[in-house]
C-alpha cells in the first residue's frame, strides 16, 4: 500500500482549505470504499486523503421548497432509512438497497460514487434520471453542475484538483409519479450483467403519461437520459406494446451511440427487457 497522509476536516470551510493547500497534492476521503481500495492495489496520484465523511452540513437529507437537498456523505443506508427519499425518489432508495453488502452500504456515499464515477456504479443512473445537480466548492467560490456534465465518462469527471462536492439537489417530480431502479443479476460476472435502469414517471388526469424519465447505467460511454424514449412515451396510453417499443428505441438509441460490437447483440435484448420492465413497474404494477 502506497504511503499517505490523513487529515479529517470538520467543516466544508476546512474541507476546501485543505483541499486547496498548494503545499499538498489532495484528495476527498469519504467512506473510502473505493479510495482504499485503489489505494491498497496500486501507486496513488495524492500525498494526503481529506476526511470529509463528518461535516455535519454533507450529512443532511431535507427538502426545500419544490427541491430535495441530499448531502455528499450521505451513506447508502442513510438513503435507505429517510422517509422522505422513500417518497421523492423511490429509484434511488432501491439502488442503494442494491449496493454491495451491510458493510459497503454504512460506509460507501455519494458523493464519493460519482467521484469515482465508475459505468457500473448503482448512485449515479438515479442521480441523472431525477435531473440532479451537484454542488461543487473549491478556494475560489462554488458552482453548480449536473451531474450527467460532472461525469465525463468512465473513471472520469469534470472535477479538478481542490473541488468538493458538498451536496446535491434535484426537483420534487410532479404529484404522483414513481420512479424505479432494475439491474441484472450482480452473480452474473460478465459486462452485460452490469446494465442497470432507473426511470421515473407520471400518469395525468386522463390516463395519459405526462412525465417519463429514462437513465440507464452502462449502456454508453457517458451517463445521460434517454430523451429519445422520454419523448415517445409522452401523451401515450400506458399499456405493454408501448413498453416493448420503448425497450427496442433504448437499445436501438444504446446501438447508434456505440456502434455494434461483440456484446451488442445480448445488450441489446437486456436493456430493452429491463426498460419494458420498469415501465411496467411505474405504470401498471405500482405495488411491484
Ligand atoms: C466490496 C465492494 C462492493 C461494492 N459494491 C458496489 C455496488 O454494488 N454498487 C456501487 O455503485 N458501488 C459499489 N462499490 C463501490 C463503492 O462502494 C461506491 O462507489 C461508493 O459509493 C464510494 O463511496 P465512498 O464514500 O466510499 O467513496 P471514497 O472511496 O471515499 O471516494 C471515492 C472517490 O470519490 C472522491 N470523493 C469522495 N467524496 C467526494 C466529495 N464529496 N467530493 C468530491 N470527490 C469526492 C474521492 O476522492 C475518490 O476519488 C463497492 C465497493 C466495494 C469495495
């Protein structure tokens, strides 16, 4: 194992400026279940790990208005037992029920899920599916960016040297909507086994849909919603023929971003499988 220093920082205020002391190549410490792990299998690029996981302020879950405020070192099982994250975003509460083991859950945040940003990571498809925003501090102010921009791609962020993100936000969805998280079998080891789905949506007065969210997880180099389906889903009946043919244009818009390769022919047939399922699960199993 590489050696490091450690420092725990009590504020955000500390937190930046330690992040941001020139004298020291610095790095985020939240739960560590990702960092110590690298950390522990190869060179590390950082001389010192910035405990941020007890600033009381990245602990916080509340709601504001129409906005829901989720604190960076919120864990996993914190996710899983607030109330109001059960009510507002069902997709994240049920990907968080999905992470790894007890150990992982009481440990592993989200802030540092999409800091580590890895395609198959279970925080992020829900994140980008309820339009969230992540806040970012560093020595010279703090900014605001979803976090479809902050993740750049595998492994890879928007974020540089200094910067913390100390929460996240995303808006109430409109009164009646759910939302879900799918994702294959994690015994299966193989790539495709990976993809995962999170998708939220809405019925109006006249049974109509009127809100549809579509993120899948590790079906393109980049996170972003599936808009191309959203858009085909708006102002329909729901009904299983409508599934199917949602299940087909994600595969399809997965196919054009990636072009064809080895595992396109079994991705294909998965991704369309759990998008129709999900849909289902919004729009006519609510109990499932
Ligand atoms: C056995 C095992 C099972 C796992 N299972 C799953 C799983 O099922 N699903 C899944 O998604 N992940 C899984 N993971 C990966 C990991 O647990 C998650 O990615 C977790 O969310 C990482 O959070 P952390 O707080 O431990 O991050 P850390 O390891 O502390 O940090 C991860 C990265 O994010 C940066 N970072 C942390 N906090 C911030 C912040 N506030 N601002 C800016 N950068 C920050 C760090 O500098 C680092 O680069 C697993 C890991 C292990 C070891």
């Amino acid at each position: 194992m590489s050696a490091f220093d450690y420092v725990r920082a009590g504020s955000i205020e500390e937190a930046v400026a330690l992040l941001g002391d020139p004298q020291w190549v610095s790095q985020p410490l939240a739960g560590g279940t990702d960092v110590m792990v690298q950390a522990r299998h190869g060179p590390v690029h950082f001389q010192r790990l910035v405990d941020v996981s007890r600033i009381p302020e990245m602990k916080v879950i509340a709601r504001h208005g129409d906005e829901i405020y989720i604190g960076a070192a919120v864990t996993y099982t914190e996710i899983m037992e607030s109330r109001l994250l059960q009510e507002t975003a069902t997709c994240l509460v049920e990907a968080a029920r999905l992470v790894g083991g007890p150990a992982i859950a009481n440990a592993g945040t989200l802030g540092g899920n999409v800091g580590n940003a890895a395609a198959c990571a279970d925080g992020t498809p829900p994140l980008v599916c309820l339009d969230a925003v992540a806040h970012v501090r560093n020595l010279a102010g703090q900014h605001a960016v979803p976090v479809a921009e902050l993740i750049t791609g595998p492994h890879q962020t928007a974020l540089q040297r200094g910067d913390l993100i100390t929460h996240f936000t995303f808006p109430v969805a409109p009164a009646g909507a759910r939302s879900v998280f799918l994702k294959l079998g994690r015994r299966n080891a193989q790539a495709i086994s990976r993809l995962s789905v999170a998708a939220a949506g809405a019925l109006g007065g006249n049974g109509r849909i009127t809100f549809a969210r579509l993120a899948p997880g590790s079906a393109l180099s980049r996170l972003r919603r599936f808009t191309e389906v959203e858009t085909m889903l708006i102002g329909e009946e729901p009904h299983q023929a409508l599934f199917e043919a949602a299940g087909a244009q994600a595969s399809h818009v997965m196919e054009l971003a990636t072009g064809r390769r080895w595992s396109t022919e079994y991705k294909e047939i998965a991704l369309h499988g759990l998008v129709a399922r999900a849909l289902r699960a919004i729009f006519l199993n609510p109990e499932n």
